[in-house]
C-alpha cells in the first residue's frame, strides 16, 4: 500500500487513465481509418507478391543449387502470401459492405499487421541462405509502425512477439554467430524503430481526431444557440422558417397538402403575474414537451415568441390538422402542472390554417393568425381555422 502511496507512481496512474480515456474517445474513428488504409495496402501487396513471382520466375537464373532453393522458397512465400491477403482483401470489403461493426475490424486490423511483420520475418529467414541482410524486416516494422494506426501499447505486445518470433527463425539458416548477433541486434532496433514511429503516428492523428471533434462540438454549441430556443429545446423561429421553406419544395414537387398551427397559452400573462415568472417557465416546458410527444418524427414544432408555439403538420390537410389540434388542446386542458405547492391547469387556443406552396408564408401564417384571433375572442380554450 506505501508503494500506491508515492507521488510518482500516482501521477502515473493518473496519466495512464487520462489517456486511456482519450484513446477510447478516438478509437471508433482510428479503426475506420484502419480499415481504410488496409485495403489500399492489401490490394500493393497482392501486386508487390505478384511482381515478385514473376520476376524470379522469368527473369532469374540461378547459378548454384543454393541460389536456385532460394529463388523457389521466395516465390512460394510471395505466392502464399498473395493467397491469404486476397483472402484477407475479400473478408475486409465483405465485412465493410455488410457492416460487420468495429470489433470485427479490430480483429481484421490485428490479423493483418501481425500477418505482414510474419511475412517480412520468412522473407528475411529465408535470406539468410544467400545474404546477410535483414532489409525486408526494416521495411515491414517501418511501414507498419507509420501506415497502422495503432494504441502504443498493443504495438509494443505486437512487436515484442514479433521479435521473439524473428529472434528464433533467423537462427534456423543464419550459422554466422558474429553475423547472427548483429542481425538480431538491428532486427530488435527496428522493433524499437517501429514502436516509436507507431508512438509517434498515433498521438499525433488522435490529437487531430480529438481537435476536430472539439471543433465539431462547438459548431454544434452554436447551433444550438442560432437555431434553438434555451427554455424549451424546441427550435426557434429562424429554424422553423429554414425547414417551412424545405416543406415548400416539397409540396411543389409532389403535390401534397400541409396545414400550419399557430399556439398561445391562454391568460399567461395571469399566471406569471399570480405564481412568478419561473412558474411560467415551467409551464412553457411542461406545454412543449407534451405536444412534441403528440407530434409525428416528420412535424415540426417551434416557439415562435412568448407564449405562443407554431407546428408544421406535414403532408396533412387541413382537416386532419384540425383534428390534431384538437387532440392537442383536449391532452392540454386535461394536464395538471404541479409548482410548489400549487396545482395549476392551464388551457390553449389554437389557429389552423392550410399551407399555400403557391404563395409566401406569410399568406398562411396571416390566416393561422386570424384563426388564433378567433379562437381568443371566442372565448378560448378553442381551435378555430380558416381555409
């Protein structure tokens, strides 16, 4: 326990969960970009395999028996490999197509990298009969520390089991010792190469996933504040008018009918007067809450100003609009808001007008109007339209 109890290893602990959480935060995205660039890359080396076979098929002639064992194992290791990676290829764009989900790509993801630092460790044991260089093992723990992207951590297991598993097979052609020592010795460096590059390659993209999810949740922020009202959650004016105009078109294209309803609670101006104005607030929720619920996904519900609502009731006459509207009043005048210690009722009246795609909106929003003026001076708590 004296151990936890250490500053260092505490503000330790602390980093590596603050940067598990950012990691988690980033890693949907990291692994559709990884799924991205894994068919690019799949599709270069089923090419690279297949220039491979050919030139040693047609364009090399060894000389020696050595050379000529060489030259055959070379062309079977390309050959498997295209094989298995246009296998790899068609499960990766058949899982992308039908949308497999991101635990099936982190797999894909898994199987593929360990595969290509599998393939560049058999090229290089295989080298070793005729060369000392350990080239094609630099090349896959180079590309595949900069082309993944890959948590640091699951790179470092990955490379380490790469290794080990590089540290036994070059040994198998490899009789040199001094040789022997030396290519295990740059192979670990470019283990260590290929760790940092990864360490390097994914901090840096997740600090730019991270910056444009930031800048994505401001614009959403001010959004919010352009096209929301605080209060009720319901969308504004300017808001309402953008999604009118969308409605226009759409009823010139396919000729369907639309109806307007213009809301306004009665005596509210009373009752911010005889219970306080957070009373009122309440009750402009408790109001937008339960006639959004009333609404189709397709409605639009806005507050136009004060007390008063206004709703686009698509592809609805004005007959069936009515009716809505007076479900709406009946589901209002039923609903009791409870505020301290007070039970408040409170009743609406409502214009309806049809929608005319022929003229500008304020033609039918001078009709709904008309209608509400109706509904107050017919006493209230009424729907009243007009054609």
């Amino acid at each position: 326990m004296a151990i936890l109890e250490n500053p260092l290893l505490k503000k330790l602990i602390e980093f590596a969960r603050a940067d598990s959480a950012l990691n988690l935060a980033v890693k949907d995205e990291m692994l559709t970009k990884n799924v991205q660039r894994i068919i690019g890359f799949e599709f270069v080396t089923i090419l690279v395999n297949l220039l491979m076979i050919a030139i040693l098929s047609f364009g090399f002639h060894p000389t020696s028996a050595t050379e000529a064992w060489w030259s055959n194992h070379i062309v079977m290791l390309h050959s498997l490999s295209a094989a298995i990676v246009m296998l790899m290829c068609f499960i990766t764009l058949y899982g992308k197509r039908k949308d497999y989900g991101l635990a099936n790509s982190k797999i894909v993801q898994n199987i593929f990298f360990f595969y290509i630092l599998a393939f560049g460790i058999a090229l290089v044991t295989v080298d070793q009969a005729i060369t000392s260089n350990i080239t094609p093992f630099l090349l896959v723990c180079t590309i595949m520390g900069v082309f993944i992207l890959n948590r640091p951590i699951d790179a470092f297991f990955q490379y380490l089991a790469a290794y080990i598993l590089f540290f036994i097979a070059i040994g198998q052609y490899q009789i040199e010792p001094a040789v022997l020592t030396s290519n295990r010795l740059n192979g670990l460096v470019f283990v260590v190469i290929g760790i940092f590059a990864t360490t390097i390659i994914w901090y840096s993209e997740r600090n730019s996933i991270l910056q444009k999810q930031k800048i994505l949740e401001q614009q959403k922020k001010l959004e919010s504040a352009a096209y929301y009202d605080d209060l009720t959650g319901l969308i504004n004016r300017r808001k309402w008018i953008e999604l009118l105009k969308e409605e226009y078109e759409r009823m010139k294209r396919y000729h369907h009918l639309s109806s307007m309803l213009l809301l306004d609670i009665d005596n509210f101006k009373g009752i911010n007067d005889q219970y306080g104005h957070p009373a009122g607030d309440r009750i402009l929720q408790e109001i937008a809450t339960l006639v959004k619920n009333e609404l189709r996904i397709c409605d639009r519900i806005g507050r136009w100003g004060g007390e008063e609502f206004i709703i686009l009731l698509v592809e609805t006459p004005i007959k069936n609009g009515i009716a809505v509207a007076e479900k709406i009043k009946n589901e209002i005048e039923e609903m009791s808001i409870q505020i301290e210690s007070h039970l408040i009722k409170v009743t609406i009246s409502i214009g309806v007008a049809s929608l005319d795609c022929e003229k500008d909106f304020s033609t039918s929003y001078k009709k709904a109007d008309q209608a509400l003026y109706l509904a107050k001076n017919n006493g209230r708590n009424r729907v009243e339209f007009i054609q």
